[in-house]
C-alpha cells in the first residue's frame, strides 16, 4: 500500500507528526526509515540526547549524519566522546554538555560551526574557560549553568568578553565566584540581548553594575531580557538607567521572606516599558503591586497574594494577556474572579488543587482564552492514604480540562503539565 503513494505525498504527511511520531515510522518499514532519513527538512530543529557512547554502532551514527541533526546533549561525557562526535557529527550548531566528567574541553574547537554551547549540572570544577577562546567568532549562546568554577573572576570576564558574537548569556553557579560588576564584560558583548545571572554574592550594585566600561554619558544596553537568580540586592535608578531598552525581567528571590525594603519598586519605577514580567518569591505582591507599568502584557506569580492584589493589578495593567498564576497560599479564591478581573487572556498557567469545579468551569467566559495548562503534577488518590502519590493528571482533573473544551466548543487548548519547572537552560 505505502508503494502505491508517491514519495512527496507521505513526506508531506510526516510533516505534520512529532518527534516520537517520526521516530516511530522510522521503525514500521525499510522504505519509511529511507524515506525518513533523507529528508533533511523533516529534521530542521530535532536534538538527540547522548550518552555511553560506546554502545552507539555504525549504522545509528549513519542515522543521525543522514538527517543532519544539528543540535546533541551529551550527558556525562568525556573528552574522547568529543573527538567521536566530531567524527559523525562535525557540522554541529548547538551542543549541550551536562554532568561533565572531566576538567578539558579543548577539543570543542574542532566544532568549526558550533554556535550553541551549554555546560550544565557539571561534577567535576571548571578550573578555566580556556575552551571559549577558540569559539571566539562563531559563538552566539553561551550557558554556564549548575556549575563550579574554580578560575579567578578576571579569568572568566576576560574569557567571555572576547565572545563579540555573543546574543544570550547564561552563568548560574554556586556563589563561590565573585565578580564585582558587569561593566567590563558588557562592554565587548554588545549583541547581547538577553543575560541571565547569579546574584547571591551581591548586596549592594554599585551605579556602574550595568553601565558598558569606557563610555560616558547615557548608554543604554542592548538588553531586551534579563533573568536574576538569588537576588536581593539594594539598587538605585541610576543603576537602572543602561536598561531603558529591557521588555523582559524575571527575578527569583534567593529569600522568601527577605528585609524590609522591597527592591522590586525601584526596578518596576525604573524601566516603564517592560511587557513581560517573572516573580518568584520575594514581598509579597501587595509590597510593589502598586507599581506595575502600564505596558505589561505577559505577568508571572510564583509568590504571597490575596484576592484584593489581584484587583490592583488588573487596575494597572488592564490589557494583560498572558498569566502565571501560583500563589503560595491556595488559589481557590482567585480563580473565579480571572474572568472579570483580566478579559483579555489569551494564555493562563495556573493550579487547579483546591479549586471547585463551578469555579475552574468558569474559566470558560475567558473569551480570547486559548491556551490553558494546568500545572498539577500529581494527585493522591485516597485520602486516607497521603503517602500515595501518583505522578499524573487526577480523573477529576482530566473530566474537568474535557468539559472547560466542550463548552468552549474546543476553542480552548489544554495542557496539563507533568512538571512545573521554573528555569531551565535554553542554549541547545
């Protein structure tokens, strides 16, 4: 029957499935798995993830090179597994190295057009970034992340400073390194558009933390999007003002319950144009809810709220289109005033624990909603039995997601979601 269809009728028809789904053709017959494997554009965009290399043969190396796969994660890896993956896969763009198991990475530079590099979750100390200088011209996304280094603070920004192809930055580690400011680095990474770091050994940013080294007078950055781990750092707007161009910021407070002043207010007051928004922890929201800007289309909630908070948002930012709702306490108050309090969602990520069935179907009157993933990771299914715990979505979860559809008339997507992770690397 398959013989019978032209070629470009089932490639067209692969087009439309996923991963998993192509993964599994591959494997129904040999004309599929030939068909699958030379259609290079069936396989823009798809990863693999690696590991023991030594049980990979010939034949799935050939697999791999045949589609052109361009981007790898390579768990616990080795330099001669760098060497072997250059022999297969020499033209890879994006390359992901998580729980690296030894100190050298020299032989990345063989990867002549590795644009993508991250350097996650590593068990043994990064003692020198010596690998970047080779990848000095091609590199546009760098992640250094769940990492310990062991180099000197100048050794680092001298190692990422000469990346001037750099559009996205990553470095979380574990507070044992201490750079004093980010003047000297952004200076030399003036394509970098989006940063993310760790601020645990900050307690005060002094005004240049942000401010390009050797310019003077107002220099705004290129920062669109800026994510700060463990924060809870004094800042004036003077400190602010290189960011006049920022639209994304997402803070995770390294204290739930941090001092007296609420940091977030001179931020907010600071860069009026933001649209999107991220808070994890921190004040509670009544602290800077005031202080919203206008322009916010997209906001997250992963902190202390009560209704009458949510009423004040909606004051501020009247066009909100997408929403991350998780309070601390439960949401069974909040959900059912979404609907008169935010109009115009179009995305809504939130919890359904606690909240009754009459109050989750009213979602429904959300009418530009159209995509709605629930978080719940599991359900216990006695009660009277808390230590069960089962790692999916509960029946009652799944003939409420079923109905909120129906009455939609299936307008609304709903995702419901097996994790609720809040930050992950992206550089692969």
């Amino acid at each position: 029957m398959a013989l019978q269809l032209p070629a470009e009728l089932w490639l067209k028809v692969f087009s439309f499935l996923s991963w998993r789904d192509k993964l599994s053709m591959r494997c129904t017959c040999s004309y599929f798995r030939h068909l699958l494997d030379k259609s290079r554009p069936l396989w823009r965009g798809f990863s693999v993830v690696l590991q023991n290399l030594s049980r990979y043969n010939p034949s799935f190396w050939r697999s791999l090179a045949q589609r052109h796969v361009g981007n790898v994660l390579l768990r616990s890896g080795k330099r001669k597994h760098l060497k072997q993956l250059y022999t297969w896969l020499p033209a890879l763009c994006g390359l992901r190295l998580d729980d690296w198991r030894e100190g050298g990475m020299d032989d990345l530079r063989l990867f002549r057009q590795l644009q993508r590099l991250s350097v996650t979750s590593g068990s043994t100390p990064l003692r020198n970034l010596d690998f970047l200088f080779p990848l000095s011209q091609q590199l546009t996304q760098l992640g250094l992340c769940n990492v310990q280094l062991t180099c000197s603070a100048s050794h680092l920004l001298a190692a990422i400073g000469q990346l001037t192809r750099l559009t996205s930055l990553l470095l979380h580690h574990d507070g044992s390194l201490r750079v004093p400011s980010l003047s000297g680095v952004l200076a030399h990474l003036t394509e970098l558009t989006h940063l993310s770091w760790t601020m645990i050994t900050y307690r005060t940013l002094p005004h240049d933390f942000f401010s390009p080294a050797h310019h003077t007078g107002d220099v705004a950055l290129q920062l669109l999007d800026l994510q700060l781990l463990n924060y809870d750092a004094v800042v004036t707007q003077e400190t602010l003002q290189p960011l006049s161009r920022l639209r994304t910021l997402s803070v995770f407070h390294l204290y739930s319950v941090p001092g007296p002043t609420c940091h977030l207010q001179t931020w907010l007051t600071s860069l009026p144009h933001l649209t999107n928004l991220s808070i994890h922890g921190g004040h509670p929201l009544s602290a800077y809810a005031d202080f919203l800007p206008i322009s916010l289309l997209s906001l997250t909630l992963c902190v202390d709220l009560q209704p009458d908070d949510l009423r004040v948002v909606s004051t501020r930012v009247p066009q909100l289109e997408h929403l991350h709702l998780e309070p601390w306490s439960s949401s069974s108050d909040l959900i059912r005033l979404l609907p008169q309090l935010f109009p115009h969602l179009k995305t809504l990520r939130i919890r359904h624990q606690h909240v009754s069935n009459d109050d989750f179907l009213q979602l429904q009157r959300l009418r530009r909603l159209d995509t709605l993933e629930v978080l719940d990771s599991y359900y216990r299914p006695d009660p009277s039995d808390p230590s069960r715990v089962i790692f999916e979505p509960s029946p009652r979860l799944l003939r409420l997601t079923s109905d909120l559809q129906r009455l939609t008339n299936h307008r609304v997507r709903v995702i419901t979601s097996s994790h609720g992770d809040l930050l992950s690397c992206h550089c692969v």
